[in-house]
C-alpha cells in the first residue's frame, strides 16, 4: 500500500455523471480519497452515507472528496442519486487504480480465493504527497476521524499562524479563566 510521505498516483476515472475525473484535477487542494469494494452492498452505502453525513464539515475545511470502487458508472448513478451522495464517486470497474494502490485482499471462501477491495482511506496535500493513511477503515467512524484530525490539524496551523504577541496574550487569558474555575 502507498505510506505516508508518497506521491499519490494519478488516475482518470469516470464518475457517477459520466465525466472523466483526474486526481491532478485537484492540485492545489487537500483530498480525502476513500476505496470500497460496490455500491451495491449495504455496508457500502453505510460507509457512503457516513462520509456524506460529514461532507459539509470537509466543505469548511476546503478538503474534496472522492470515493473509488469496481461498480460501473451506472450503478454509481443510480445508487449515489437514491442515497444524494454529494461528493463524486469514481468507477474502477477494471481495478487499475485499486491495484496502483495496493488496496487488494485476497480472500478464500470453501478454498476457492478470489480478490476484495479493503476499505481504505487516504489524505492527499495540496501537493500531491499522502499525509495519513487509514486502512481497514470503519464504515462508522472512518469520516469521523478523519474530520477530527484535519481539524485538529486545522487549529495547529492556524496557531502557528498567530504573531507571538497574539499567543501570549491568549496563553495569559486562559490561564486566567482556569484560576477562576
């Protein structure tokens, strides 16, 4: 799987309205990019919705969404129309960028393997370096997290941003509101 620190690989995939999509379409802008296996399973369109739940929180925080699987742009239409999904879904229907990033498991069933997107997610810079990975990504929580950490990430660079003068005196009125406490 690509770590943190890589270059994030280009692709051009179709999405759901049948418009090529580019990865360097989105130079310049933080990505949260997410794999799973179809838009047909139901743990699929539980982990869509719960991405789509925390869409407007990754609109603040200028980050695009784009989540890929091995459905077809039909499927991708129909299923992100019926569960208004706001963010683009991108068809890998023959598996090249799954496989680009390594986001394969093999699986056996009554020993007979066969091949499963794992549920992975990764946070894509401004310039195209991966600064966190999450694999195995809950279906739950997976958005959750990463809106706390971007947040959180957020709040440290806008801190650094702050002239010394301007921390002191934050630092000197919290420290005062704990003696109150």
């Amino acid at each position: 799987m690509i770590e943190k620190g890589q270059k994030a690989i280009n692709f051009s995939l179709k999405n759901q309205m049948n418009l090529i999509t580019e990865l360097a379409d989105f130079h310049g802008r933080k990505v949260f990019l997410f794999f799973f296996p179809n838009v047909d399973s139901l743990n699929d369109q539980a982990h869509m919705i719960s991405v789509a739940k925390e869409h407007s929180h990754f609109q603040e925080l200028q980050v695009t969404v784009l989540g890929i699987c091995g459905s077809s742009v039909e499927q991708l239409a129909q299923q992100s129309k019926r569960l208004y999904i706001p963010y683009l879904l991108l068809s890998d229907a023959d598996g090249t960028v799954r496989k680009a990033y390594d986001v394969w498991n093999r699986k056996m069933t009554f020993g007979t393997p066969y091949w499963i997107t794992a549920r992975t997610s990764l946070l894509i810079d401004e310039m195209g370096i991966i600064y966190k990975t999450y694999r195995r990504a809950s279906i739950e929580t997976n958005a959750q997290e990463v809106v706390a950490f971007l947040q959180h990430r957020h709040e440290k660079e806008e801190w650094r941003k702050l002239s010394r003068r301007t921390k002191e005196r934050l630092r000197r009125e919290q420290a005062e509101v704990n003696k109150s406490k």
